[in-house]
C-alpha cells in the first residue's frame, strides 16, 4: 500500500524504507544485527 520502488540515480530500490546509521547513536553492533537481517542496500 505505502511502499514502492524508489529510484536515486542510477540505484533502483524495491521499496522506500530505508534504515541509516545514526552517527553517536548506533554502534558496530546495530549495523551487524542490520546486515544478518538483510537490508537490500547498504554502503559498508
């Protein structure tokens, strides 16, 4: 219903919800967890 596919530049997303890391927020141990549970796009 809300999602859809979002494109920023030449990058083709399959929907639009996007998780950052927030810098002083999160640590090594929420980008881990992030990564097992498979974010389709990430720049680590």
């Amino acid at each position: 219903m809300y999602l859809h596919k979002l494109k920023i530049g030449d990058v083709e997303l399959d929907n639009n919800i996007i998780l950052a890391p927030m810098a002083g927020i999160t640590d090594k141990a929420f980008r881990i967890i992030c990564k097992e549970f498979g974010p389709r796009f990430s720049l680590y």
